[in-house]
C-alpha cells in the first residue's frame, strides 16, 4: 500500500485527455514513494486558477511542477513563468502535428524562463527527472535511482543472451 508521505512533486494537466500520459508520470512517482498531487489547470480556460496554484506551490512545499499539455501547450511556460520552483515539461501528442507543436512550445522559451522538457509523451521519464532532482538531497532517494539505473543496466545486458539473427 503507498504510505502518503508529504507532497513534493505537483503534476497538473491542461486538459483531462491529457490523464493517459501522465498516469505513467504518477506510477514512477508512487513506485519511488515522492509524495505528489495532480490537478487539471488550463492556462487558457483556468487562467486566475493557473496563476493561483503557481504562485501558491512553493508556500505549499511542492519543490518539481510537472505540467503536461497539448496543441500549443502554453502550460509549462506560464507555470515557469509565475513560480522560482523548477518546471518540467511534457509534450502531449496531438492529432495534428503529433505533438510536435507542444514540444516546441516547451522547448523554444524565452531566456530565463527555462522548462525542463522531456520527450513527447514521455510520462516516465518526467517522473524520473523529478525523482532525480529530489535525489540530490534525499539519500533514500538517490540509492532508489542508483538501483533504477542498475536494473537497466541488467536488464539490456540481458536482452544480449536472447538475442537471435
């Protein structure tokens, strides 16, 4: 059973279709036990809401925002451009350009307001880059991203013997 431990990690959304990628955000952080909250903000129908809960989370102890979006995904930028916490982005992949305009959207920010992007649809990955932030001053933590990286290493090391051609 996950032990509730204080929230951390914010994980919000712009829109409830965007819930599929980020429930691969939300395992990773389960399974390393990093106490998190997720909510839909949109920072284009939910405006005041954006603002509020960018300004509010550090006050709130959340330390990582992972914001997910879509289409022009203006989410991460506005979250990175209220609040001094750092703000990882995921490119949600759409049915017009394939998510290739939310990633530009993330990555082609203004200088001084950086978003930390992850690939398109890359829910575990935006999961593990906030679990490595958080290893930098949590042992527990570091020692759980050590063994991630050891049972990769395991596991493509073992891919080899399976291998036929």
């Amino acid at each position: 059973m996950f032990k509730k431990s204080k929230i951390k990690v914010g994980v919000i959304m712009g829109s409830d279709s965007d819930l599929p990628i980020l429930k691969e955000t939300v395992r990773v952080l389960r399974r390393l036990k990093i106490g998190f909250e997720v909510k839909i903000l949109s920072a284009h129908r939910t405006p005041q809401k954006t603002l509020d809960y960018a300004k509010k989370a550090k006050a709130r102890g959340i330390q990582i925002i992972i914001a997910g979006a879509g289409g022009a995904a203006h989410l991460a930028g506005v979250i990175a451009a209220l609040t001094p916490l750092p703000v990882i982005g995921v490119p949600i992949p759409t049915r017009a350009l394939h998510g290739m305009d939310s990633l530009l959207s993330m990555v082609q920010m203004p200088s001084g307001i950086p978003v930390a992007t992850v690939a398109i649809g890359a829910g575990t990955n935006a999961g593990l880059l906030a679990a490595q932030i958080l290893a930098l001053s949590d042992k527990r933590l570091a020692l759980a991203m050590e063994h991630h990286k050891k049972t990769l290493m395991r596991q493509t090391i073992a891919k080899n013997k399976k291998l036929k051609y």
